[in-house]
C-alpha cells in the first residue's frame, strides 16, 4: 500500500487495524458488559440471564459488521482472517500472512481491552477468570459453532450476497448461544478476552488453549464446506470481505 492511499477510498492500513481493535473491544464489552448486567437483573434465573446476554451480542454484533465492514471487512475474529486468507491462497487473491498476524495481533488485544472496559462500566474488579469450561461436549460445541460461522460468513460472501453477512451473522451466533452447550464463542480472541473477567461471561485460563483448538479445527471444517458448496467466488468484488492490507 502506498503513502498516498489516504486521498483514495481505500482505508488506509492503520485505520484497518483501529477497526479491528475497536470492533472486537466493542464485541467483547458487549458480550462481558451484558453477562454483568444480566446477572444483576436477574439473579437466580441463569436461563433468563443467558437470553439477555444472547440477545444483546446478537444485536452488538451486526451493528458492528455494519459500521465497520467498509473499514476492515469487519473480521473481529481471527478465524475469520485465517480463512480468509485460506480461501484466497489458491488465486492469490488472499491477504499476506504479516497482514492476517498484524490483524490477529489487533484482534486479541481489542479482546482484552473490551473485557477491561465491560468491568470498569460496572465497577467490577478486573481479574482473571475462574469458570472453568472443559469436557469433549463443550470442545464439541465449540467445533461446530466455529465451522457453522465460517459456512455462514463464506457461503455468503462466495454467492454475491456479501450485504447479508452483517444480520445473518448477528443471527447465527444468537441462535447459537442456545444450540451449543458452550454458548457459542467461536472467537479465539474473544476467548481470551474473556479470561480478563471474572463473571457471567469469563472462562479461566485453563479453559483456553482447547477452545481455541476447537475453534481452529472448526474454522477448517467451515472453509471445507464453503468450498464444496460454493467452488468458485460470485465475480463481484464489493461482495467480498475487505482482505487484510500489506504495506507496499
């Protein structure tokens, strides 16, 4: 990318990599900040407690996606920028790889920053989470969720119809918290955020490294199938998801 990127429409590389630290802090407090608040609601009723939280990311997600697609393509989940990138090493079409680490790198710390943030808003102590979220069924789940979210995200991306992703995305993970006995994080980076809370949301450290296994096992799954049933791309590159930007 060049210097004189600023005066075309294209973002600029810095501006990318603010988006994706700020859209998935916003995803993260969104997901933290709502656990909190539903616990202090509704206390005693974890069911309501989950549809609260469940339908709060479910409309924090989209508006994210929306406001900040343009910018980044609104990835905020580095599985998403990995299958980017997978999908697009056949063509050459896919991002570098020191663009999809500098990607990730925002990611992950956009995590930890939301999940400080959530506590700070509702005054709670930050600290490490002790919730320990561990058995085959809940790596199960979590497999599933992840490969479910790439075939959304790919499906529709590959078929044109790039402007669903947004709504249909919000959709999924919403249905998802209550299809998946893991509440679907489907988001390395938002798993590790979520070790920087101790609360309705948290998941101890422990719990981490084979979630996010899970979560790359899936992704995996999800590219496989959006390439079987989508082989090659709609020829519209609007509909695309914006790649991660290399400097030049």
């Amino acid at each position: 990318m060049s210097t004189s990127e600023g005066a075309s429409s294209v973002p600029s590389w810095g501006r990318r990599l603010v988006a994706e630290f700020i859209g998935t802090a916003g995803l993260v407090a969104v997901v933290v900040g709502s656990g909190i608040a539903a616990q202090r609601l509704s206390p005693g009723d974890v069911g309501l407690q989950l549809l609260e939280n469940s339908l709060a990311t479910t409309l924090g997600l989209a508006v994210l996606i929306v406001v900040l697609g343009p910018v980044s393509g609104a990835h905020l989940n580095p599985v998403v920028t990995l299958a980017e990138w997978a999908m697009g090493r056949r063509t050459g079409a896919g991002p570098a790889l020191r663009g999809v680490g500098a990607y990730i790198a925002a990611q992950v710390l956009g995590g930890v920053a939301g999940a400080v943030l959530a506590n700070a808003m509702f005054e709670v102590p930050t600290a490490l989470a002790t919730t320990d979220r561990a058995g085959a069924g809940l790596l199960l789940a979590e497999v599933a969720a992840t490969a479910g979210l790439v075939l959304v995200i790919f499906s529709l991306t590959r078929s044109g119809r790039g402007t669903w992703v947004a709504p249909a995305v919000g959709a999924y993970i919403g249905a998802a918290y209550w299809f998946t006995s893991s509440t679907s994080f489907a988001n390395p980076a938002v798993t590790i955020g979520r070790v920087f809370t101790d609360t309705f949301a948290g998941i101890a450290p422990s719990s981490v490294p084979p979630f996010v296994i899970a979560q790359l096992l899936g992704a995996v799954i999800g590219v496989l199938a959006a390439r079987f049933f989508y082989p090659a791309p709609a020829p519209k590159p609007r509909d695309r998801l914006p790649e991660p930007a290399v400097v030049s």
